[in-house]
C-alpha cells in the first residue's frame, strides 16, 4: 500500500473502507507529518485529542457498515471557518485566542459527511491578500520553492495539499483566494457560485462576494467535498440560494451530450476571452495554459474567442466595493462585542483606537481607511454607486460571453508564484496580481483551477475554467477529462 499521505481522498476513503487503513491511523498519520513541515507554515493550529475523537467516531460508523465517500478522510480548515474544536484567527491577532460556540455549516457539515478535521490552516488577516504574507502568524511557504509565496488568501490551504499534509481543506474565494493559490501550489481549486455554500460560520470579509469552496489534488476529490459542503442554510444565511444540494461527481467520466469516449468533450465550446491573452500574461504562463487549450481540443472541445471588454476595470472595482463591504464588516472588531482589547487606554474612544490599532495588521487597517472613505457622505456616488454600476457591466459581459461559448478558460494568475517580500511593500502590485479571478467573482461565477504545467523555476501554473452560475458539475466534469489525459495534477514538490 503506498504512504497514506500520498492518497487522495477517493483512494484513502476506500483503504479506510476495506480496513487496509483506519480513520485513527491516517489522522495520527497526517498529524504527524504536518507537525514535522511546520518550517512551510501551512497550520495554525492543532487539536489532537479533537482529531483523534473525530476519528474514532468515524472508524465507529465504518464498523457498523456505512459507506460513504467522505467517511474517516481527514481534512483541514481554512481558519476563516469558525470551529469549536480549535481556536479561530482568521490570521489576525484580532481575534488570537477566539475559540467559537458553534461550527461553520461548511464544517458541520463535512463532519456530519464522515471527513476529520486535522486543524486550521494560515491564511491572510481576514482574507485580506494574494500571498498569504499579511497573515499576522506570519507567511506559508510554497513547497515548489520555500522561499516563494503560495498565494492567497488562501495560502496555508493550498500548501497543506501540496506538500501532502491534508488530501483535501476548505478555503474561501472572495476575488480569487482559492484560484490563485491553487495556480501557485500545482493543485485543483474550486470556488462555487455566490450564495451555494453557507458563510454562515466564515468570517465575513465583503459579504456580496465571500464564497466557500475547496481545495485537493484532483477534480473528482474536489467533487466529492463540494457535494457534502454546498446546498441551503436559508435560516443561518440569507445569501444562500434555495435551491436543493446536488451531486457534483455526476458528470464526472461521463462524456459530453453526443460526444464520444475518445472524444468525450465534443460539443464543448471554450471562450478564451481575448482580455485574458494579451500583454500581461508571462511568456512562462501562457505557454503551458495553451498546451493545456490544445490538450482539451484533442479532447473535443472548440474553442472561440470571446471578449470580456471590462476585465482591466474588475481591480479597481473590487477594490473598491471590497473595501467598503470590509470597513462595514470589520466594525464590529471594537474590543467590546468582539476582539483584542488594548491594555491601557483613556477613554472609549480611546480604547476603540488603541485596540484595533494594535490588532489590525497594515493592509487591513488600509482596506478599512479606503472602504470607510468611499462610503463616506459626498464620495458615496463617485465610488462605491458608480463601482455597483461597472459591476453590473462586467456581469453582463460575461452573459454576453456565454452566448458564444459554454464556458471560458484562460490563466487563473498572470505569473507563478512570486518571491517572499517581492510585492510586501507595493499594495498595487499585489492587486494588479488579481486581474484574471477577480472578474468572476464580481459576477457570483464559478470558478477552478487545474494544474497545466509548470512555469520558470519549475513552479506551477493553473489553467482557470469559468462557467455561468451553477455551472459547477460541468467545470468538473471538464477538468476531470483534462486530468484523466494529463498528469500534472499528480506531480508533487520534493523534499516531503
Ligand atoms: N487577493 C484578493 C484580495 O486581496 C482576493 C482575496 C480573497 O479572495 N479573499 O482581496
């Protein structure tokens, strides 16, 4: 039997299921391993007695007989998610020592599926960034290359499945935290459509785009996560859609309507919106990003170019509603109701400065500056109205899009992952850095990425697919074809 942390989810629920393997033996397996790279910074915290009762309950329902995909498969969280079982930051120091009352829906309900929760992974202060560096536990490290970022915000995520310390985590994608970093880590990444998982239990960062979504090596694994997390909790979140849980793996294998099994996506029509292709875009990237084009054409596929007009304007648009949605979200960080109070202070004025001053990291306390600014009485209509309005445009380009193609692909980054401390000091460079995810998540698209290849450096890049909303099971039934004829997706760093 191979290590057990070199399977994936499908593989280690089934040695769990023919007892080649128990639920316990696999948790202390991996908290084990995950203890020993703490050198990457992928954990923030652990709870072994927690773990090891999560697996024996687990190993206990196997006993008795239940099968089900996700029975006894150890997981990790984005420490976004708020947990009972161990404390929760959301990478601040905000919120160090918070420990919640309840599970995130998201979490309760991947527990209630069978999976363990191994602990919490790193991520940027309240999702705030593309490299993971604004977490105030420090950086994570990408396994490809130390002493590059992994992305972000969900950083610490992808480099546990990366460097084999979880089969599978959760993670959360306001304007590209789980695309990105999946580009940067050589992993598969898929965020949903807006409102498909619970936030109810996610710590909020802009609520008109906070998504839930998952991490894992493959497609199918990813499939099989997003099945248990997604559906309605109308009565916990009033963004989430009414709408029945469905079977993401359905499609998966299956070949397109009227195409055939050499053939399977025949009838595929891909847009590559030209916006996506140009200048911007790395010489390293690109190249394996139109191998992988070429690849799903010798599957079927077509492809057409499309237009997204509006793509360059998609950053400061988001940089602005993110913002202002933050500044709002974030008050209620005060040192009263929530959060780090200051030791010394004068009075409560000067106790709500001290307080978040101290706790706050530089671009948080920066988002909360711009987004209380652009709310502001006299600036309202000038930014945040007229940023509502592009907003609607860029949705409305990609319906247009969708008229022409049935889903859209091109790069999920427009370079691989950059050096630690690289961009730490140029807040825009790191924006401009958002280009190619940020559009599909002003329009509440979904969206993954799939290992394509690897860049300069040996280090990895993503190819994104975007479909229209709910589009999801298809998005997977393509990458899943892309990753049974290509091998990208197995390839893992050295060193682990
Ligand atoms: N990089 C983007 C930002 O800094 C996206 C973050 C996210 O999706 N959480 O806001």
């Amino acid at each position: 039997m191979k290590a057990l942390h070199e399977m994936g989810v499908a593989e280690l629920a089934q040695a769990i299921a023919d007892g080649k393997t128990s639920s316990t033996e696999a948790t202390q397996h991996l908290l084990a391993r995950a203890k020993q790279h703490t050198q990457l910074g992928a954990y923030l915290a652990f709870n072994e007695d927690a773990s090891l009762a999560q697996a024996r309950a687990a190993d206990a329902r196997v006993a008795a007989g239940e099968r089900t995909p996700l029975l006894g498969v150890p997981i990790a969280h984005k420490d976004i998610f708020v947990t009972r079982d161990f404390p929760t930051t959301a990478g601040s120091k905000m919120l160090e020592g918070y420990r919640s009352p309840f599970d995130a829906t998201v979490v309760a309900r991947l527990g209630q599926a069978g999976a363990v929760s191994l602990g919490k992974l790193n991520c940027d202060e309240f999702a705030m960034g593309g490299s993971n560096e604004n977490s105030a536990y420090g950086p994570a490290r990408n396994p490809w290359d130390r002493a590059r970022v992994p992305g972000g915000s969900s950083g610490g995520s992808a480099v546990a499945v990366a460097a084999r310390l979880a089969p599978a985590v959760t993670g959360t994608d306001t304007g590209g935290s789980i695309r990105q970093p999946a580009s940067f880590c050589g992993i598969t990444g898929i965020k949903p459509t807006y409102g498909r998982c619970s936030r109810h239990g996610m710590v909020a960062f802009a609520s008109s785009l906070d998504q839930a979504g998952v991490m894992a090596r493959s497609a199918a694994d990813c499939a099989t996560l997003l099945t248990a997390m997604a559906g309605p909790d109308i009565d916990r979140d009033s963004t989430s859609l009414d709408l029945p849980a469905e079977d993401y793996s359905r499609l998966l294998g299956k070949p397109n309507e009227g195409a055939t099994v050499a053939q399977p996506l025949k009838g595929l029509r891909i847009g590559l919106p030209k916006e996506f292709f140009g200048d911007g875009v790395a010489a390293d990237v690109l190249a394996p990003v139109r191998a992988a084009l070429a690849e799903l054409e010798k599957l079927g596929a077509s492809l057409v170019e499309v237009s997204l007009p509006r793509t360059e304007l998609a950053i400061p648009v988001y940089y602005i509603i993110a913002p202002a949605e933050a500044s709002s979200n974030l008050s209620r960080y005060d040192g009263v109701k929530f959060g780090h109070r200051a030791a010394r202070y004068d009075d409560l004025i000067d106790m709500y400065k001290k307080s978040r001053s101290e706790a706050f990291g530089p671009e948080v306390q920066r988002r909360i500056m711009i987004g209380t600014y652009v709310l502001s009485h006299g600036y309202y209509d000038a930014y945040y109205l007229k940023a509502q309005q592009i907003r609607r445009l860029i949705a409305q380009d990609f319906q247009q899009a969708f008229t022409q193609c049935d889903l859209i692909a091109g790069p999920a980054a427009p370079t691989v992952a950059w050096a630690i401390g690289e961009k730490a000091d140029d807040p825009v460079a790191n924006y401009l850095a958002d280009i190619f995810t940020l559009p599909g998540s002003l329009a509440g698209l979904p969206g993954l990425s799939v290992p394509a290849g690897f860049g300069l450096g040996g280090l990895p890049v993503g190819l994104q697919l975007m479909g229209n909303h709910l589009k999801e099971a298809g998005l997977l039934q393509v990458a899943h074809a892309f990753q049974q004829a290509t091998d990208w997706h197995t390839q893992s760093p050295t060193g682990f």
